[in-house]
C-alpha cells in the first residue's frame, strides 16, 4: 500500500495529462457527436428510419427544427459533413436558408421545400450519409485516412491518382528507415570512439555529443537552410573546387530533410550505443587476441554481436521519433517530401478535420504499436540468441 500510494501522483498525472488527452484525440476519429449534437431531433427520427426509400415527411420536419435552432450549429453540420462529401456545407447553407422559411409549415411543405432548395435532399445517398454519421460510431474517417472508400454499398481501395494518405505513410516509413540506417552508420564509429577513448577525451567527446540537445530543433533547422541555400557555404566551396558550375539543390527537397534529420536524431543512437560498447569487459579483446583471433574477426564474432541490444535500442528510439517528425520536414522540405505528422497537423489546425486528424493519428500509432510488439516478439529473442 506505501508503493502504490508513493507511485499514484505520477500515475494521476499520466492518466490526467497524457492518457486522457491522447484518448479523448483518438476517439474523435470514430466519433459521431459532432452530428448528433448538432441536429439531435433528426438523430432520434433518423434511429427508427429502415433506410429503405427516402425518409418520411417526419424526418424532413426534423431536420428543419434543428437546422432553424441555431445557424452556428448549422455551419458545424455542413463543414463535417462536407469533409465527408464534398459541396455538403452548400446543400445545408440552402437547407438553413430554407428552414427558416419552411419552419411553421407542413412536413409535406417541408419536403417539398427542402427538395426545391437542393435536389440533393431528394437524393438517398444524402440521407444515407446522415444516417451513417448519426449512429453509435462512424468508420468514415478511419477508413479514408487509408485511401479505402464506399462505392456502391461496399469498401474500394483508392488507385493511382486518388490514393493521398497511404503513399503519404510509404514515404515516411521510407525516409524514417532512411535516416535510422545512416544515423547507424554514422554514429557507430562515433559510439566507438567515444567508449575507447581515454576518460576525458571521452568527456569532451561526449559534450559534442550533447551539445545539440541544448540548442533549439528550430534553430538547428534555420542553420541549415542558411549552410545548404543555394548561396550557402556549400554551394560556394563547391562552385570554388570546380566540382559544379552552378548551384545545386541541396534545400526544400529529400537529400535536406534526411540530412538535418540524422543531424537532429544521431545523438540519439550514440548515447545507448555507447553504453553498451562501454559494458563490454576488456578481457574480451584479451580473450579473443590469445586464441588466435585477428583483430578484425574478433571485432565481427566477438565484439559486434555484444553491442546489437545497444544500436537496436538506439535505432528503434531514432525510429520512432522520425516517423512522428514534424518540424524539419515542414521547413526543410518541398511538397513531396511532407510527412504524416505535417497532415496531421494540417487537419488538425487549418483544416479543422480533427476527425480525420485524429484517424490519421490512430493509424499512426496503431502501427508503431504493432512494430514494438514484432521487436518484443521476434527481433528481442534473436539478439539474446546472437549474443
């Protein structure tokens, strides 16, 4: 009881600062409340709608009741439904407009009104789309965050030119796994150096290490875009070596966001890494040299293999933080180079789709959860095997 009651402020606070956020972002995804609550009526009359033909004159009067409530509410309605299908927010502006008139009518003047406003209110795919995003939950935006939508009563995969997300993901898995293979190719012989080097050459070592991590990501990023324009110190000791006539394009485009990457995630991979070159005994070395071993052989059977569980955790950390980047790709990068992160952040403050943001999300972390579990389950037991 003196445990649990030691740890339960920090599990208050994770369950009231992180969990809940995060939870109460990602169930917006599958959530309907942004309709119901917005016609509440046309909910409750839409609940007992077969969906067979177009819905009764009751449902009609309904409709009309919320949409005359409040025009706020109704501006909510047409943007969420027209994130769904697009020119929706023009058929309820009309249908509000409309309302206002149709309101002490008859529900068969109201029909009639509402279909002489837009014929779409006449149309079953627009009351079948009501009655999706009125129920329990809708699977909408789960299912457009990966380019699958409803055609003809059943599920489509989006091709070519009409597929935005999924590509989206193939790219930032490919430039996270981009960046994670240099950053370990890069930051293993710095890891070395720093755990054989004396102790305070291995301090100073270290410190350069570190220093980036007091310095702002922004900054970094800033630094670079001046190092790589097209004017920059590169280009001019480039065009001063003789090595190209005219500027290159070393900015806005992949080659910047993966380099000011591993720039920005390599410390990452040496602090583990390091620890676990350190944790070697040095009778190892020893052991190896008297039984005949050249140094280069015992590097690759002996030494290698020990330090995996150090560059597997550190390439997992630089992994995971590059899929969810989203300042260096956004500043460094041109069109084509935009990670998930910066959809995210796009629905999420100039679209105001927190929806789909929020499904985006869901997809996200959904999938680094299932990559952890694989690691856990497959690469974790063949490292311990290796070493």
């Amino acid at each position: 009881m003196i445990s649990l009651m030691l740890i339960a402020p920090l599990f208050a606070f994770l369950i009231a600062f992180y969990f809940y956020p995060i939870a109460s972002f990602l169930l917006r995804s599958a959530s309907t409340s942004e309709v119901t609550d917005t016609i509440p009526d046309t909910t409750a009359a839409l609940a007992g709608w077969d969906g067979e033909g177009l819905p009764g004159d009751e449902i009609y009067a309904a409709l009309v009741a919320d949409l005359s409530a409040s025009d706020q509410k109704a501006a909510i309605l047409g943007r969420r439904l027209n994130a769904l299908e697009p020119g929706m927010r023009t058929v309820v502006r009309k249908a509000t407009l409309a309302a206002r008139e149709l309101e002490k009518s008859s529900p068969a003047e109201i029909r009639a009104g509402l279909i002489e406003a837009d014929p779409k209110w006449g149309d079953m795919a627009t009351w079948s789309l009501l009655r999706r995003e009125t129920g329990i939950g809708t699977a909408t935006f789960l299912l457009s965050a990966i380019d699958v939508q409803r055609a003809a009563g059943r599920l489509e995969l989006k091709t070519g030119g009409e597929a935005l997300f999924l590509p989206i993901f193939m790219r930032t898995l490919a430039i996270s796994l981009a960046v994670t293979l240099i950053c370990i190719v890069i930051g293993y012989p710095v890891a070395w150096v720093i755990a054989m080097a004396q102790p305070r050459t291995s301090a100073w070592l270290m410190l350069l290490v570190l220093v980036p991590f007091w310095l702002s990501i922004l900054a970094r990023t800033a630094a670079w875009i001046i190092v790589l324009q097209g004017s920059g110190p590169v280009n001019s000791v480039l065009i001063w070596a003789g090595l190209t006539d005219t500027p290159l394009q070393l900015v806005f485009n992949r080659f910047g966001v993966v380099l000011v990457m591993v720039h920005v995630m390599l410390p990452f991979l040496v602090l583990p890494l390091t620890n676990s070159i350190r944790a070697i005994p040095k009778s190892y070395f020893q052991a190896a040299a008297n039984l005949g071993a050249p140094p280069l052989r015992a590097f690759v059977h002996v030494i290698f293999p020990l330090t995996l569980p150090g560059m597997w955790a550190g390439g997992f950390i630089v992994f995971i933080l590059s899929v969810g980047y989203y300042i260096t790709p956004a500043l460094v990068g041109g069109p084509n180079d935009q990670m998930i992160s910066s959809f995210i952040a796009f629905y999420t403050n100039q679209s105001i789709n927190w929806s789909l943001a929020s499904a985006l999300s869901a997809w996200l972390l959904g999938g680094m959860l299932v990559l952890v579990m694989m690691s856990q389950r497959f690469v974790g037991p063949m490292i311990r095997r290796v070493t």
